[in-house]
C-alpha cells in the first residue's frame, strides 16, 4: 500500500500492491489512527467463485488494519453461504471484534447459527437485512426479530438499492424502534440522491446507527436512473 508501507519497500525489486479492498479499506484506517483512535473500523470483502477470488487474502487485510488500529474495534460483515463460520472464528482469531450478519430481507433465519458462533466469541455483532425496500414494515419486523431472538446487539436496515423515499424510511423504522427492544441501524444508498435525506429521517425516528463512507461509488449510482425515477413518480 503505497501511502502506508512505500517507503519500507524502496529497495525491494519486486513487490505486489493489494486489491482495491485492501486499497481501500487499509489507508482509512491507518490515516485516521494517525489523529486519533477511531471506535470503529470495519472492513468488507467477500472471496467466492461467484464472485471472483482476491490476489490478497481477506485474513491478510485484516491483520494490516488490526496493525494500525489502537483502541478501536474492528469489523467485519459476513453473508451467510459466501462465508463460513470457520472464516468467523479466524476472523475472531486475528483481531475483529464485530460483525455484521448480512441477509435478504426476507431470510434472517439463514444467520442464526453465524449469530450465535459470533456471539459465542463475545463479538459485537448485528443482524443486517438487506433489499429492505422488497419487504414491508412488518415483514421485515417478523425479519428483525428473529435477529433479536438470536441475541444481535442491534438490527440494521440496508436500503441496498437506494429505492427508498424518506417517508418509507420512517415507516420501517419508527416500527423497528418502537416495537424492538434493541436499537435499529440504517444503511442509505445514494442511487436517487436521498442518502442525508434518508438518514435524517432514520434519525427522527430513533435509528442508533447510520453507516457513512469517506467515498461513494458513482458507477452505481447513474443520474439517468435517478432522472427516470423522477420522471416515473412525479412527471419532472
């Protein structure tokens, strides 16, 4: 990583750089705990034959954030089926100390045995439903308590696809928070330009959590789509 480790490699001949997830995640934190000692660090990477398998492995990136970090607490999310329990307790091994179960909106119950090993760990962990916009408010309830049942420190809701108006973040949220006795996260997309707006509306409604980024990932998030959403709700 050339901003973190260059200058310790000026006489090698040959070195590899890491993949973008490394790239990416490895600089943050190790920049960040040159001012001070972020609370929280998370890094995500996923390694399937769905998905394509990365030159560094993600243990690796892990060790180089635990490297850097003092006294914040590293994360990790796991997606049922892509990893494994087995990569939970290496994680847990090589120094992250929360995770994120991530799973459809509709299928919390895949989560609960990656659940208990990490809560087994002592890990701070959340069940986190994506797609929520697929789902209505007391489905992903139902959804949400099953995580609860299952001893989550806390619910996220990811609106994954950026689908959702603030009115409709209110409404699966303020239902979460009043009827869950756990606290309720919000994950906002960019994708219709509504990710602060959003946000703010989680917030009203008692979200303790929102996720941010230091960077967004325009290729996602065209303005044509957001134009024909526009153009399809309210004839702009």
């Amino acid at each position: 990583m050339p901003c973190v480790n260059l200058e310790s490699l000026s006489e090698e001949m040959n070195f590899n750089m890491v993949t973008c997830g490394g790239q990416a995640t490895v600089p943050i934190a190790y920049a960040i705990n040159q001012a001070a000692d972020s609370e929280y660090t998370e890094i995500i990477s996923c390694i399937s034959s769905n998905y394509g398998f990365s030159q560094t492995w993600d243990m690796e990136l892990i060790e180089e954030a635990v490297s850097v970090i003092k006294h914040a607490r590293l994360g990790a999310l796991l997606i049922p089926g892509i990893g494994t329990i087995t990569d939970l307790k290496e994680a847990y091994q090589r120094g992250v100390r929360a995770v994120r179960i991530v799973t459809h909106v509709t299928e919390a119950d895949m989560s609960l045995q990656h659940i208990k090993a990490a809560k087994d760990m002592g890990m701070f962990t959340a069940g986190f439903l994506m797609m929520v916009h697929m789902a209505e408010p007391e489905q992903i309830l139902e959804q949400a308590g099953l995580f609860k049942d299952a001893g989550v420190d806390y619910v996220n809701l990811a609106d994954s696809a950026g689908h959702l108006l603030p009115e409709e973040v209110r409404k699966r949220v303020s239902l979460l928070s009043e009827k869950l006795s756990i606290p309720v996260g919000f994950h906002a997309q960019n994708n219709l330009g509504l990710a602060a707006a959003n946000s703010l509306a989680a917030v009203e409604e008692r979200a303790s959590y929102i996720d941010g980024a230091c960077a967004g990932d325009w290729a996602q998030e065209p303005e044509t789509a957001r134009l024909r959403f526009l153009r399809h709700c309210w004839n702009v």
